[in-house]
C-alpha cells in the first residue's frame, strides 16, 4: 500500500475552494473503499461535521456514519470508532448531524429513524463494556427494560455473562466480542430474558421476581 501523506489530506479538508474542500471529505469515507486510519485524518473529519459549512458538515456525518457500519464488521475500523466515542456521543446530540449518520445504517435507512436509532444505539455500547455495570445497562439498553424489570449488576446470570465476557478480553485481548456473540451468550446465561422478544421482557423479568 502507497505511503500516505496525512499532511496533503488535511491540507485538502481546509484549503482550497468550498467545492475541493467538500469532496476531500467525501474521498475519505470508507464507502469509496477508503482505508485511511489516521487519528488526525479523522479527528478533522469529526471537527468538521460539528464546526464545517452545511455540506461539510453533511459529508463528514455520512463518512462517520459508515464508519459506525464498518465498525460492526471490522476490528480496525472498531478500534478507531472507539477513539473517538465521546466525539460520536457529541455529534449524535446535534439533529441534523445524527440523522445523517443514522441515514448510514444500512439495514433501516431513513424510512426507519426510530428502528435506526435503536440499532445505533446497541452498537455504540458495545464499544465500551469494561464493568459489570456497564454489561448491565447493555443487556436493559438491548432488552428495553425498565423500572423493576432492569437487570442488576450483581444479578447471577448478568455476573456470569460477565464472568465469560471477560475471560474472553483476558485470554483473548485482540479480538472483539460483537452484539450477536452477547446475545448468544446471553440466551444461555439470561434465559428467560433472551429467548422471548424483547417487548415481553418486563412481563417475564417481573414474574421471575428478584
């Protein structure tokens, strides 16, 4: 693979006319077969979809829109949506910004924001499971529990969920635990949560009892 020259694709973002700066954007998203990780390239690409002109902004959220897609694929590309998780947390607070990236999520489109919204959601947090905690409030984010229904952090299938996930981090610290493989796990773990449709949860969590 040819040398890349980060300072030339930086230079292309902000020099030049409004046009040229619009399709440097557009020539690094990941869509176009781009390849570039740089934390530089991308830390501008995210400053321009919060601070750029309209289309700027417009091409910089599709470019982090696909790269939320190719995150749910590829290690690398999950890596560096990580670096930047509290710049996407921002950019999604920002209505135009957010229905541009979600416009990216191939499998609802702009036909279904809510159902869009949704599978961003349970995406992003699986980038950043580090406690019991956290696995707690993926598994009632995922299961759409609330009130008395939610899962505790100390609940025995949630601990031993937990317990798998993270002997996988420890034996395994290169690979990267994607939603289906929780799920999976969380069928055998969380029975009676996850072998019933997510919207009979509640009803299922609260007969069960604590």
């Amino acid at each position: 693979m040819p040398q890349i020259d980060i300072d030339k694709l930086l230079a292309a973002m902000n020099e030049g006319s409004y046009e040229s700066r619009c399709a440097a954007i557009r020539s690094l998203c990941p869509c176009r077969n781009n390849r570039v990780r740089d934390l530089e390239v991308w830390a501008e690409i995210f400053r321009k979809a919060r601070e750029g002109g309209l289309r700027e902004r417009d091409q910089a959220a599709h470019a982090i829109g696909t790269l939320t897609e190719k995150a749910a694929k590829n290690d690398e590309w999950r890596d560096l949506l990580y670096a930047f998780r509290h710049e996407l947390d921002a950019l999604m607070r920002e209505t135009r910004s957010a229905r541009v990236v979600l416009g990216q999520m191939k499998k609802h489109g702009h036909a279904h924001r809510g159902a869009a919204r949704q599978g961003y959601r349970r995406r992003r947090t699986v980038l950043d499971l580090k406690t019991p905690k956290e696995l707690a409030d993926w598994v009632n984010g995922h299961l759409d529990l609330a009130g008395q229904a939610r899962v505790a952090a100390n609940d025995p299938g949630l601990l031993r969920l937990w317990r798998w996930l993270a002997n996988r981090v420890r034996c395994q610290p290169g690979r990267r635990t994607t939603e289906p493989e929780l799920v999976s796990r969380g069928q055998r773990y969380l029975p009676a949560l996850f072998q019933v449709p997510a919207n009979e949860a509640r009803s299922v969590a609260r007969a069960s009892g604590p």
